[in-house]
C-alpha cells in the first residue's frame, strides 16, 4: 500500500504513522513501513536518533542498504525493528542530494515487485510513505503497489495533485486494474461539515473525469465511494508527529515511540480507528476483485 500524494504536507506521513501503529499494535498484523522519502520524517517518528546512527554503522559494515538504494537495486534492505509487529525500511537525510537523479528502471520495478511479493509472506502490509515530488520514482512505484490512498486537504490544490495521481497510475505492467481505493480527507475539523461534503463532491467529479481520461471507470463505484466515509480528522495531538513523546503530565502527546515500546494517546486512537477500519475493509474489496 502507498500513501501518495502530489503535494506536499497534505499529512501523509502523519496518517501512514497512525495507520501503521493501528494496524500493527491494535489489529496485531504485521506492519512493514517503508520511508521513501529523503526527508526521513516517519524515519525519525519511529527510530530514535541513537538507534538510527547505530544504523548507518550496522550498513557500512554490514553491507546492507536504506530505502532509496534497495528501490535502486544497490543492495539488501536493512529493517528495524519497532515492535514485534512493526518493521521500518528507513531512509536518511543524505538522500536529499541522490533523490533528483534517481530514476527507477522498468526491469527493477518488476524486479521490485517480485522482492516485494517476497517479502509478504512476512508481513500483512507493507507500507510506503512518498515524497511529494521525485516523480522519475513515485510514477513508478505507485505502479507495483497493490493499493493505493491518497489524503487530501481543504485545498484546490490537493485536488489537481489527486487527479494527476490516478492519470499517473496508468500505463504499465502490472497492474490492470489502478490501485487507488480512495481519498481520505484530512485535517478538516469536526465542524466543517459543509466543507466535507462539498470536497467529497469535488473529489467524485475529478475521480471520474481522471478515470474517463484514462478511458476507464473507477471500478469499485458499485461498492466504494472515492472518498473515505471516515475522516482524518485535525487533532492538535497530531500537530507535529516528531513533537516531544510526553506533555508536561507524562501522557503520550501521541503515536510513538517511549523508551522502546510502542505508545499513543488513547484518544487518538479512538478517533482513528474507523478509519484504519475503513482502510481494511476497502483494502479486502479491492483485493477480492484481483
Ligand atoms: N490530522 C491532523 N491533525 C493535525 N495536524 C496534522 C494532521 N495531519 C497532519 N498534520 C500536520 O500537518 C503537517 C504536515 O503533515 P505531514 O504528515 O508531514 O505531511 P506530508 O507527509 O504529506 O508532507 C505536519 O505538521 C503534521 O503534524
Ligand atoms: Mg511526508
């Protein structure tokens, strides 16, 4: 599964960071997250900064590779382990700099896909956290992903970045049927009903205009709506995922990583968890029908 999107700070790492957590501690599946990003930011949400730097020496004398250079094929991927339940393939800062030349080839996407195919028997889910640009990479990824969401926020903008993702799913093997299961709208608050209903609207009319582009039809709208019914609501919790784990009273500020274990706030949890619900049940429509 991808979490994609065009633009930038749309929240998709903060969702792929209470998805994974929900999935892997709550759901007990097991969780593979995979930092794509140079930006290193769910990196830096689940390993804390004494284990990554034992990292990057466990990969120079091991040999073994972060995110970006396993995609390129330049190695065996180096995987933590957060939990029992939940792996990370970090990235690292110094990809800032690799990133704009990076270009995936075909034959290691395909390549991609059979090692990713590999490693499912490990794992219930595998989850890749894009960047918003770098667009030689995540056209290429967003192909080998058997699922596909995207989160949009109260922008116009958020929207043209929905509609080039769906064109951009096209085109290539694998995949015959485009992956994408729906938008998820982000960051709205609980009094903005009017706002919600009118992006879902908005992201119906762009779904369909981007699917008849594609001379195709968005293939669950007998079952699925584009967008989740369950919102992702802004919780100032999750104003900034690498904040400080404890408030001033030693109660998680929310998902994260405490002294080793997995912790979150409770209520956080509880205004996530119908949508990590909706997720699975979307995610087992779009699977059945393969
Ligand atoms: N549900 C939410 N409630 C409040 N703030 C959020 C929420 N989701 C994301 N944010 C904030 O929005 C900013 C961008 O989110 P981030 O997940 O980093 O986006 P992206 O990965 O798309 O760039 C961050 O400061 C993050 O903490
Ligand atoms: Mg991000």
């Amino acid at each position: 599964m991808a979490i994609a999107s065009y633009k930038g700070g749309v929240g998709k790492t903060t969702l792929a960071s209470v998805i994974a957590s929900i999935f892997s501690e709550r759901f007990n599946r097991k969780v593979l997250i995979i930092d794509v990003d140079p930006q290193s930011n769910i990196t830096e949400v689940f390993i804390p900064p004494r284990e990554f730097e034992k990292l990057i020496n466990i990969s120079k004398s091991h040999g073994k590779v972060f995110s970006l250079e396993w995609i390129a094929g330049a190695g065996e991927p180096l995987i933590y382990s957060v939990t029992n339940n939940l792996s990370i393939l970090p990235s690292k800062p110094e990809y800032i700099g690799l990133a704009k030349f990076l270009m995936v080839p075909l034959e290691r996407i395909q390549g991609l896909r059979k090692d990713l195919e590999n490693k499912m028997n490990m794992y219930d889910y595998i989850i890749f956290d894009l960047p918003p640009q770098m667009y030689g990479l995540i056209g290429p990824l967003i192909k080998v992903v058997d699922i596909l969401v995207t989160p949009v926020t109260k922008t116009s903008f958020a929207l043209s970045a929905l509609y080039y993702l769906i064109r951009d799913i096209r085109g290539s093997p694998p995949h015959e049927n485009p992956p994408f299961i729906g938008a998820i709208l982000t960051r709205f608050r609980k009094n903005e009903a009017m706002a919600i209903e009118m992006y879902r609207r908005r992201i119906k009319r762009i779904v369909e205009e981007a699917y008849q582009s594609l001379a195709m039809k968005w293939e669950f709208s007998d079952i699925l709506t584009p967008t989740f019914n369950s919102v992702f609501y802004a919780h100032p919790k999750l104003a900034d995922i690498r904040a400080l784990p404890m408030d001033k009273n030693d109660n998680v500020r929310m998902i994260r990583l405490v002294r080793g274990l997995l912790k979150y706030s409770p209520q956080i949890l509880s205004f996530v968890e119908p949508l990590a619900k909706e997720l699975e049940y979307r995610i087992n429509i779009a699977l059945s029908r393969k």
